[in-house]
C-alpha cells in the first residue's frame, strides 16, 4: 500500500476527496523542494500558501511534514527500467541512461539533496522513501548483475554490493558535482565500459 493510498484510508469518513487540491499541494511542496528549501524551511503553511488551499486542508490528507513530503517525492520516481532480455552491459547503460536523465530535472534532484542531507533529522522519512522508491532499483541492479554472474558474462566472485555502488556512485558523482557543466552523451556507455573492464568474466 503506498503512502497515498495509506492517507486516503485514515481521511475522516464523511469528506469528499478533492484530486485537485491533492495534486495542488503535492506540486506546490515538489516547487518548494526543487527551489532549494530544505526539510526544516519547509512549512505547512508555505506549501498551503503555494498551493492556494487552507492548511486544515493538508492535515485531513496528511498527518504532517515527513508524511506529505515523502508523497511528493515518490510521485517524482519513475517505474523501475524493465531490463528484459539484455545484455549485462546494455542493461547498466540504460540503468545509467535513466538516472543521467533525472538528474536533468530540478524536482528529480532534489530527491537525492533530500535522501543525502536530511537521514539524520529524518530518518523515519528518509528510511521509507529508501523502502518505496530506491530499494525496487537496487533489486532490479542487484538481479542483473547475478543475472551476468550466471550466465558467464561476469567474473564469479565479483563483490555485487561493491559494483553496485560503483555504478550508481560513479553516475551520481557526474550529475551531482558536475552540475551547469553538460554531460557527454556517452557517458553511461564511458562508465560502464570501464567498469565492465573489472567486472568481465576473464
């Protein structure tokens, strides 16, 4: 069940659920996020105010800050990539394809900013989010890399914690400390190449 759905099941019986005061709030909290507030700048009544709606409004849906949040961010992540047949090599360029491609957008950056800067202060939210939208990628990373353990297509006794963070660590230190500088388009093919160099079966 997710977050939203969670909301909607404890709303007061009785009050009518209005989408497009739920859409409102969720985007004025995503534009607050993406225009750098923070978690502790970030007010009930900023984002009411954003959205045009009355704060007794945002409590009948949410409990609180963390709860609204963590709504707002999961709309901003986009399906797990459906790797199918491919190869372990095709399947880590477009892994890195789709992460190169959100971090493009402000919304979608400030998903990282959070998950980095805010586990201590909240760590219940940031534990959640972690469980909702990025745990699904790391299956599906994790799997194709068993996938080319198997198959033959990489080394038996690679370390798969250990590739995987230099995957995703070497794409999310391009996008985030390279930001205003534009990146090769080849980049995830440059990345994976050179990391397959140690992965490789042989």
């Amino acid at each position: 069940m997710t977050m939203q759905r969670a909301a909607a099941a404890t709303r007061a019986p009785g009050r009518p659920r209005s989408e497009k005061a739920e859409k409102a709030i969720i985007e004025a909290a995503l534009d607050l996020l993406a225009e750098g507030a923070g978690m502790s700048d970030l007010s009930i009544e900023a984002i009411a105010h954003r959205a045009g709606v009355g704060k007794t409004t945002i409590y009948r849906r949410w409990p609180g800050k963390e709860e609204l949040v963590l709504d707002a961010l999961t709309t901003l992540k986009a399906p797990v990539p459906d790797f199918g047949e491919l190869s372990v090599r095709d399947a880590l360029v477009s892994y890195l394809t789709f992460i190169q491609h959100e971090s493009d957008h402000p919304r979608t950056r400030c998903i990282m900013n959070i998950a980095m800067s805010e586990r201590e202060r909240y760590p219940s939210m940031v534990e959640r989010f972690y469980r909702l939208a990025i745990e699904p990628r790391r299956i599906a990373l994790r799997a194709t890399l068993q996938r080319g353990i198997d198959n033959g297509e990489l080394r038996p006794d690679l370390d798969i914690e250990t590739a995987m963070a230099a995957v995703t660590g070497s794409m999310i230190y391009f996008t985030k400390w390279h930001h205003g500088n534009e990146l090769p388009a080849d980049l995830p093919e440059r990345i994976v190449d050179g990391l397959l160099e140690g992965f490789k079966a042989g």
